[in-house]
C-alpha cells in the first residue's frame, strides 16, 4: 500500500484583506487554499479564497462554501456530513474525505479561521470542538457507554441475499467509532459470518447478481478495514481466500469486474525449484504469495483515513515471510540441493535461472528479520558456500542469471562486507586476477548493455563500500584496511582503470560516445574517492602509472559532464597539498590540459570556466609555492589577460613575493628584527598568519640554485629603509583591509589568448628578470605589488576576499575579487622601486 500522503502545503502568509464578490469579507481569518489529493497520494492545490459555513437548500443541510479571491467563482461547495470523518491538523489543517478515493483539506491562513470553521463543524455533528477527529468520540454519555460496554455484542442482520443492503450499511456505520468496530469484529468471528457470506457470494454470481456483488464488495473491504488478525485468518485460509478475492472483483466504481482469480490460478505459476517436502511451508508460500497480491492489486488505495487501518494486513504478510525464511533455513537438505545445483555445470540454464530467482528472493525476504536473526540467516548462506556460488552464476554467458547473482551480492555487501572481503583475500591465492569475485564485478560494471548504466551505477556503489576504509575493522592481530587495500591495489586496480588506460592514449579520448562517458565518469568517480580515503596506495599507483596525466586527456572530451569528472580528480589531489603530487604534476606539466580547456571554453560563463578558476583560487589562497611559480613560470602569457577575476593576477603576485624574499635575503633578515622588537607580544607564539608572512620558504632555496648573495646588492641605508618601508605599508593595507573588503569595480571581459599553446614537457623554464623596469613588483605595469591585496601576510584567510558577480560586456563573472589596482596606485604614491638585482636561476622541477 502506498505512503500516507503528507500534509498538504500550508497557506502563504500574506497580509491585508482579501475580498470577494457576493458577501464581502475583509478578515484574513477566513482566507484558505482548497487542495485535494491526485491518484499519486499527492496534494493539488485548487485556488485561494474566503471559507463560510452556511445552509444550502439545494445539498439540504449546512454546508462549507469557498469563493476565489481572483473572481468570485464557487471553489467549493460541500455538505458537513454528519457521518464523516473530519480533520484537524497543524492547527491550520481540516482533511476529510468526500467520497471514495477523493480526499479534501482546507488549509488556513491563520490558526483562528481554522478554530473557527472546526466549530461549526464540530456542532454540526454534535462533537466537543476540542478533538481532532470527530468520528473518534461515541456520542452517548459516560454512563450510557459504560451500560453499552457491558450489554450484549452487537446483533448482525442474519445472512441473506436480500439483506445485503443492510449488511452493507451496517458495516460502513460501525468503521468510524472504535467502540462499533470492536463489536462488529467480535459478531463477526463467533458467528462464522464471513463463510456465510462467502455462500451468498456464489449465488450472487450464479444469479448474476451485480447489485448483490457490489454490496459484498463492499463489505469485505470493511472487514478489511475492521484491522483484525483472527478475521484474516478465516478470510485468507486456503478455503475462502479465492472468494474473498472474487467479492473485491466487483469495485462498484469501475465499469467491468477485474481477472485476478483468473490471473491467480492460470497466469501465476508456483515453481518447486527444489521440491518442498513440508506441506505446511508450501501452504505458507502460497497464502504470502495471495495475500501480498490482494494488498499490491486488488484493494484500492486507501484514503488518507484508511491507510492506518491496513496496519494488520502488512503485518500479517510480514511475520509469513519471517516464518518462511525461518523454515527454509532449517532445512538442510533444501539449502544443500540448491547450492549444488547452482554451482553444478550439468544444471540447464532455465533450470539455473529459477534457482538464481528463488534464491534472490529468499535474500529479499530475510529483509524483513530482526537483526540477530538476520545474522544468523547470512551466516547460513556463507557456510553453504553462497559466495563461491556467485563466482561460479557471474562467470556464466547468461545475462539474467548474472544480473540476479548481482541483486544477491548487493545483499551480501550491504549486509557484511567484512564477510566479502575475507572471501576475495582468500581466493586470491588459489585462483588467477581474472576469475576473482571482485574482478567478476568489475567486469559486468564495463560490460553493462543498459545504456543508462543502471546496473553498473550499483556495482560501483557496491564497490564503493567494499574499499571504504570507513567499515573496515581493525582487531589485536591485524589491520583489514592494510590488507584489503594491499591486495585490491596489487589485484583489482588494474582490471578498474583498464577500459580509462585504452581511451586515453592519444591526445583525446579514442572513443568518445555517451555510453563510454558515462561509465568513464563513473570510473573516475571511484578513483576520486579512493584520493581521498586511500592515502598512500592510490599516491603510489597514480605516480607510478602516470594516471592523472591519462585523465586529463579526458578535458578534451565533448562531453562536459565527463571533462568536469577529469577536473574534480585532479582538484582532490591538488586539495590535498601532498607535495609528492605537487612535484608530479609540475614534472610532467599536468596544468596544460586545464590551461588548454580554460581558453577552449573561451568567454563562456559556466561550469567549466567556474571550476578552473575555483581550482587556481585554491592555489592562491593556500598558498602552495610550487604550484604558484609553476603556473606563472609556465603559463602566465596564457592568462595574464583574464582581468574578469582577480585569481591569476593573485597568484601573480604571490609569485613575484615569493621571488622577492629569495632575491633580497635582507628583507627577511629586517623582518626578522621587526618581529623581535616592536611586535614581540610577551612570550607567546605570534599569530599564524604573522608567523607564516615572516618564515622564509627554505624548501624553494634548497631546490633551487644559489640565491644572490648579500654582497652583490649596493649596501646603503636607503636599501635597508626600502624594504622597511614597503613593510609598514604592508601593515597598514592589511589593518585597514580587515576593517573593509573592497569589491572589484574595474571589470573587464576575457581577452582572446594572443598566442597558441605551445608547450613541451621536456623543457626547463627560467625564471629571468622579465628585464623591464615595469615589470619589476609595486611598479606601474606590473600585476600589483607586495603590499597590494591578496599577498601573504596582508589579508588573512578569515578575511578572504569576497565573491562578488558582476557583469560588462555581456559576460558574467561567478568568482570576483576586490581589484588591486587602487593599492597598487597608493603603494607607487609611498614607496621607490626596488633596486634591480640579479635574479636567480629557479630549475622548474
């Protein structure tokens, strides 16, 4: 049975008063969105307007009237019921239903229209307006219930043909109150009512008595509704259950009477894979089977009112599949006849199959165990051998049998997949990679037909768990997340990335269609989980196979959702920070790709373009050196000319800083005596941004070649005030930047790159002087100055630049900065240029 459905959505709150036409109303208290509930048990909203409660001759009785704001016109018109069930909920809710299968509610604007209307419903029906289902009170008075408790149970019209009206009636009237409900189920069970009926039932259809036939259909549905275990036992017994179905054939509000007998008795056929020897488990089977149909196809959906009164129905099918399972696995002949057969080459493949199905729906039903019985269940398949059986069902042809095995082993996972990684440990050293459960998955993951890869979107999540160091366990002996992973990368790696190694040997991707997209992207998926939770394993085998350099091939594909797969795994490594990846990267030239489909995308704004340049703004404002000055030493005439955001001018800048310290050793030596006198701050460690400003990068100095000595420079005190001057500026800009973020204002659109690509992974780049005085850092042509924002140690990270979007020549920019050039101004106003000097020869490693 579906869902209840939820509430329907409640009013917009919206102030003033609303009129309408013919009766005026100004209060908000009567304002109510009318909704009733579509065949998908959702809720559809009808129109906005003013409740009132009024006598209508025509309906003969008072009655709820809702009139549209928009025009007057009549939203609503229903007469209060003095049987039905009405709602209140959410203190701005009233549900009911109108007649079958058509559900209404009222949702109010405010809390007092809604109490107020519930009144007038209440006294209608003679109810205390403080319930909140009418129908759930029994009228009389305490003492008359107490006389109606003790008095004899209710009396049923005796069983007749002709009386079925009567019947009928009787029945609907007794399901609203408890205390009726109560007594109709006790009348019906002592006096064998319900075989009776059934009787009736024959001779209705002998007759062809339509009439007759629509009023036992709707009798047994309310016994259904009546929610009692003893009647369903009568009514699902192997006697009366295909009667029972036959009477719910004759919906009166449906033009023809619906085949299930029909359909149980000559479509549906019971298959013994393995006979069943125990009389009683095969009744069992059959009766879960019926009832389970009764629940899914021949009950109508319930109303939002009925929908509690089936608990007992799902109940009931619930504990049969418990009691199945139960019987089943105890039998051990049964279970030890089906693995052999499974596992058997002699088993024909139809015969194959059935097992495969019987034995995927047993797994489905040991769902419904409590977990220690569940426990015991899976510990039973496992020393049957059902692992090693799925081995044997995934390395056949047929394509029903191994999707079945697959839905099996989805279970097994879910369930235990320390359980399945024992397993393929195990094997691994009897058998070849080839025939390796795993390996066997992952194969079916490439090899999927369904062009929406639907099997191998659960394979990979299947796989997923199976690597996720999160549910590996760790005990006194040893480490399952050290040999798991050990062996995967050393037996299973290779068989994964294999269909993404024959893609990308050349420039772009060989193949290129949808499909092979799609499983690629799901393949780079998983590898970029593993970056993420695998540590050194994955490191080891991306740089030993060069497989980033192989991914980022796949930037050139034409499909986006794949380029952007590429990026984000690149973008895991770089977040990382790891400089064993940094060093690979920059050795191998791994930005070009990223560089090539940055300009490629031209002045498109959209995700491509948003994720490069997120992935360089990390670059800047982590700081990571080497990436820095890789960048820039390599691509800076690619992008100098993206002014749109300020990241590649950023990262400009924290290069020509960092080349700074390394040409002017004084400056830090200055620092150094800063720190020491005017902000020493007593004994305490100073605050990391400072500490990070003022450390000297001595990993760049120890790669790199000499830097200019100290006796290379003019020593004189206007060289020695410079960079002490250039500092105090830096101090200023930054205090006054924490007090204020400066939003770019001078924007301008992508200019089209000036050159072409054109760059060789075999060369070394120099970092030379750039040779102009303008180009020197804080002069005028330069990308800013030291002092400018964005440099180390002048805007910390809790003062991070501000995004802002903004637009000019049409294009819109997704991450802006604030712009330098005004700081830059004001730091050529207040300081000299620094003396040319010899710079250092950096070797790009």
């Amino acid at each position: 049975a579906p869902d209840q459905p939820s509430a329907p959505p409640a009013i917009g709150s919206q102030s003033g008063g609303c009129g309408v036409a013919g009766g005026r109303m100004t209060d908000t208290r009567r304002r109510v969105k009318v909704y009733t509930l579509n065949e998908d048990r959702q809720w559809d909203d009808r129109g906005t307007g003013h409740v009132s409660s009024c006598y209508v001759e025509r309906l003969k009785g008072m009655s709820l009237l809702v009139r549209a704001e928009s025009d007057g016109s009549l939203l609503l018109e229903s007469k209060i019921n003095p049987n039905t069930a009405y709602q209140k909920q959410q203190d701005t809710l009233i549900v009911w239903s109108e007649a079958e299968n058509y559900d209404l509610a009222l949702s109010f604007q405010e809390k007092a229209g809604c109490d107020e209307i519930w009144e007038k419903i209440c006294q209608v029906q003679g109810k205390d307006p403080s319930v909140d289902i009418t129908q759930d009170l029994v009228d009389e008075s305490e003492e008359e219930r107490f006389d109606d408790m003790s008095s004899p149970g209710l009396e049923l019209p005796s069983c007749e043909l002709s009386r079925l009206e009567e019947i009928a009636e009787l029945v609907a009237s007794s399901l609203p109150s408890p205390l009726r409900r109560e007594k109709l189920a006790l009348a019906l069970e002592n006096e064998g009512y319900i075989k009776k009926l059934l009787e009736i039932f024959h001779v209705c259809e002998d007759l062809e008595n339509i009439e007759g036939l629509h009023h036992l259909y709707e009798i047994i549905k309310g016994i259904f509704l009546l929610n009692r275990t003893a009647l369903f036992e009568v009514m699902f017994s192997e006697e009366c259950i295909m009667d029972v179905i036959g009477c719910l054939e004759y919906d009166p509000s449906l033009s023809q009477s619906r085949k299930h007998r029909e359909f149980l008795t000559k479509t549906a056929k019971f298959k013994e894979v393995i006979p069943i020897s125990d009389p009683e488990l095969k009744q069992k089977i059959h009766q879960t089977y019926r009832v389970q149909y009764i629940q899914d196809m021949v009950l109508p959906t319930p109303s939002v009112f009925e929908e509690n009164m089936l608990s007992t129905l799902h109940s009931f099918i619930f504990f049969n599949k418990v009691e199945i399972v139960g019987m089943l696995q105890e039998d051990e002949k049964f279970l030890t006849d089906l693995f052999a057969q499974l596992t058997d080459e002699a088993t024909d493949e139809e015969k194959r199959q059935e097992l495969v199905n019987f034995l995927k729906e047993f797994c489905a039903f040991s769902q419904t165990l409590q977990p220690q019985n569940r426990d015991a269940f899976f510990k039973t398949l496992s020393n049957m051998g059902i692992l090693p059986a799925l081995e044997v069902i995934l390395g056949m042809d047929d394509a029903q049998v191994r999707s079945a095995a697959t839905d099996i082993f989805s279970y097994l996972v879910e369930y235990n997949p320390s359980m399945v990684r024992e397993f393929v440990m195990q094997e691994a050293q009897q058998n070849d990679d080839d025939i390796l459960l795993i390996n066997l998955i992952i194969e079916h993951m490439i090899c999927d037909t369904d062009p929406e890869l639907g099997g191998a979107v659960l394979l990979m999540g299947l796989l997923r768990t199976l690597v996720d160091p999160e549910n590996m366990l760790a005990t006194a002996n040893k480490t399952e997340k050290t040999e798991f992973l050990g062996f995967f990368y050393k037996h299973c790696m290779h068989v994964l990335t294999a269909p993404l190694l024959a893609n990308t040997t050349e420039d772009k991707p060989s193949k290129d269609d949808f499909q092979t997209a799609q499983l690629l992207a799901l393949i780079l998926e998983l590898l970029t989980f593993c970056v993420e939770h695998h540590t050194y394993h994955i490191k080891n085998y991306i740089i030993n196979k060069d497989i980033l350099r192989r991914v980022l091939v796949l930037m050139a594909s034409k499909h986006a959702f794949l380029a952007l797969c590429a990026l984000r795994f690149k973008r895991k490594i770089i977040g990382l920070k790891d400089e064993f990846y940094n060093r690979y990267i920059m050795k191998s030239f791994l930005f070009e790709p990223v560089v090539k489909a940055f300009l490629n995308n031209g002045s498109r704004y959209n995700l491509m373009n948003s994720a490069i340049i997120e992935m360089f703004e990390f670059i800047r404002v982590e700081d990571i050196k080497s990436l820095t000055a890789h960048v820039i030493e390599n691509y800076w005439k690619a992008l100098e000319d993206v002014d749109y955001v300020q990241t590649f001018k950023g990262l400009k800048l924290r290069f020509e800083q960092q080349r700074e310290r390394q040409d002017n050793p004084k400056l830090d030596s200055m620092r150094s005596i800063l720190r020491n006198h005017r902000y020493r701050r007593d004994a305490r460690t100073l605050e990391d941004e400072e500490e990070m400003w003022f450390n000297t990068d001595e990993d760049d100095m120890e790669d790199g070649e000499a830097v200019v000595p100290p006796s290379d420079k003019p020593k004189n005190d206007e060289d020695i005030m410079d960079p002490i001057s250039k500092f105090m500026e830096r101090k200023k800009l930054k205090e006054s930047e924490e007090k204020e973020v400066l939003l770019k204002t001078n924007l301008s659109g992508r200019q089209s790159p000036s050159f072409k690509l054109s760059f060789s992974s075999g060369t070394k780049s120099n970092l030379t002087s750039q040779s102009s005085a303008s180009n020197l850092p804080g002069s005028p042509g330069s990308p800013g100055s030291p002092g400018s924002p964005g440099s180390p140690g002048s805007v910390s990270k809790s003062t991070s630049q501000m995004a802002a979007i903004t637009t000019k020549g049409g294009l819109v920019g997704l991450v802006d900065y604030p712009d330098d050039d005004e700081e830059d101004d004001e730091d050529e106003d207040k300081e000299e240029t620094l003396p040319l000097s010899k710079k250092a020869k950096l070797e790009s490693s």
